[in-house]
C-alpha cells in the first residue's frame, strides 16, 4: 500500500476463480486465509480503515498470467512486498506520479 496523501491507496486484490491458484503460487500463500470468503472480509476491514482515515482506495487485480511476469521483470519473489510495490505501481500509474 502507499500512503501518498493526494492519491487513492491501492490494494491488491484478487478475484474469487483465480484466489486458490493464486495462493499456490506466492512464495507466502499460507498466510493468506485458506477461503475467499475469509480473505475478503479481511480485505474489506482493511479497506474501510483507509477510508476512515479520509483516503480513497483502488483495488489492483492480481492475476495468475501477468503478477508472475511482473514480478520476474521487476526481480521479485512472488510475495507480500511484491504484491504491495505491484498495487503501488499500477496506482502510480494511473495517476500518472513517477513509481518508486
């Protein structure tokens, strides 16, 4: 996530078919919650802590084709820190500001 005051905070986030794949395939899946169900409550709770801090959020789909080669084109595990740096990115991007 970025905490950057005049940008949306984005989050990365999965669809309910590609989330069982997805977990196999993080370098830390297991730590995520065994059922979608479960992940998106979570998720959701974390979201509404960041509009409550008066911050707007993106949700940035993470995908089973294109997170891997991401992730290999930019030199990182598929983990927690690479999917924070891709929501990152991708809401850099969109705003137009430079990625860190």
């Amino acid at each position: 996530m970025t905490d950057i005051d005049d940008r949306a905070v984005g989050i990365a986030w999965y669809r309910e078919d590609d989330y069982l794949l997805l977990r196999t395939m993080f370098q830390d899946g297991d730590v995520l919650p065994a059922r979608f169900a479960d992940w998106l409550a979570k998720a959701r709770t974390l979201e509404q802590r960041i509009l409550n801090n008066g911050q707007a959020v993106e949700h940035v789909y993470i995908d089973p084709v294109s997170f891997p080669l991401w992730c290999e084109s930019h030199g990182l595990a598929m983990n927690a820190m690479a999917r924070t740096r891709f929501a990152d990115d991708a809401v850099a991007q969109r705003h137009s500001v430079p990625p860190s």
